[in-house]
C-alpha cells in the first residue's frame, strides 16, 4: 500500500480501493473476562500524554505500541488517539453494511488510522475501481452506497481472525454478516485521526473533562445523505 498518509484526502482518492494492511504486531493481552463496551473513547488529545482509564489498562501497553507503530508508519507524530473495544454479544447492526473508516469529507483532513483486531468472525473488504461522475458530492451523496453499488460484481474477500489490520479511509469493508450473534466476539479499534471526535455517542473517559458537545454526527450527517442516481 502507498498512500501518504500526510496528504489531505480527496474524492479522487477513493478511485481506487484498498486493501487492509496486515501488520506484523504481536496479539493483545486477554480481555478481561467480563464484557466490555467502550465507544471510540478518548484516550490521548493531539498534543498530550496518554490518558489510560483503569477500564482499558490490560490494553495500555498495546495502545501505546499502536501510537508509536503508527508514528513510523505515517511520520505522523501527534494525533488524537480513541479506542473501541466491543468484548461480548455482537449487538451492532451498522458494521454489517459496507462503509469505510474515517471518510467523512466535511472537514478537509490527512487521512484517519485505524488498527484493528477480532478474536473471530473477520471482516470482508472489495477491491477495485470507482469512478465518480463530475456531479458526485460527498457532501451530498452517500459515499458508502455508491462504492458498493458499482463494486457490486467484485469479489469479496475475507481478513485474517487474531491479526492486526490497518485499515485506511480508502478500504471498502463490513463486518461478515454471518457473524454468529450469540457467540462473544472481541474486537479492538485504535484510531488515529486529525480531529477531535466531539461525538454524543462516544464512551466518556472518567480521566479526561467530561465533553459539553451534543453533536451526533451519523444523525446530523450521515443519514442525511442521498444515494446517488446513476
Ligand atoms: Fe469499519
């Protein structure tokens, strides 16, 4: 994979997909063994130390290799840092439609980061070409339907269980529907964007200043768009 990942993202970025990038990183610690639900929490603002709860302790040590991973991967050296960990009953419907990670164009942005790893039940991914017609708006048109729609015919490949991925914003993905709903699956997020969250729905970290925003931006936003009309 070849993106510099200090170029800000545009449209024509997306024209050709890409692959998740297996990463050649150890396993994470055991979860604990109860569940855990933790949303795209803050756990390090762009200029600042780390901000570890007691929650997400077993997984510190990860957390950090992934920042500094990321750091010699892109050359990038501050960024915001928010984990996800879904540890129990896969519960979550939107992952199973395909979508990609950190595409939102309305802030002009060097492209997120995401590092991820699932204890079974891998995610899929599409190659392939997209292009986009000279009246195409991200902005206004759904950029997740329309790349699915016109990669309809490519196949549809699977991702390693227990591996680490960097998925990028050009990785066409989903999780695998079949994903068996009563069995607990664990799945670890470290994300790596340029930009403050400032979501509603994210989980508060007790150790940080409780966040005064009421954004929802799949509400405000994201559901807004239209799917475009070929
Ligand atoms: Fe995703």
């Amino acid at each position: 994979m070849s993106r510099d990942y200090q170029k800000l993202k545009a449209l024509e970025d997306f024209r050709v997909l890409d692959a998740p990038q297996l990463l050649p990183c150890p396993p994470p610690p055991l979860p604990p063994t109860e569940e855990q639900m933790i949303l795209r929490m803050l756990v390090r603002p762009k200029y600042g130390p780390f901000h570890i709860p007691p929650s997400l302790a077993w997984l510190e040590d990860t957390i950090r290799d992934m920042a500094a991973l990321d750091h010699s991967l892109t050359g990038i050296g501050h960024s915001w840092c928010y984990v996800t960990v879904r540890h129990g009953p896969v519960t979550t419907k939107t992952d199973d439609e395909w979508h990609f990670d950190g595409a939102s164009f309305r802030t002009t942005l060097i492209p997120e980061r995401n590092y991820v790893w699932v204890d079974h039940t891998p995610f899929q991914y599409k190659l392939g070409a997209v292009e986009f017609p000279h009246d195409f708006d991200p902005n206004k048109h759904n950029l997740f339907t329309y790349a699915d729609q016109v990669t309809k015919d490519s196949p549809i490949f699977t991702t390693w269980a227990r591996s680490w991925y960097l998925i990028n914003p050009f990785c066409l993905h989903r999780r695998d529907p079949n994903t068996p709903k009563d069995r607990p699956r664990t799945f670890i997020r470290i994300s790596f964007p340029d930009i403050e969250g400032r979501d509603v729905n994210n989980t508060h970290n007790p150790l940080l200043p409780t966040p005064a925003w009421g954004r929802d931006p799949v509400r405000d936003f994201r559901n807004q768009l239209k799917d475009y009309d070929a």
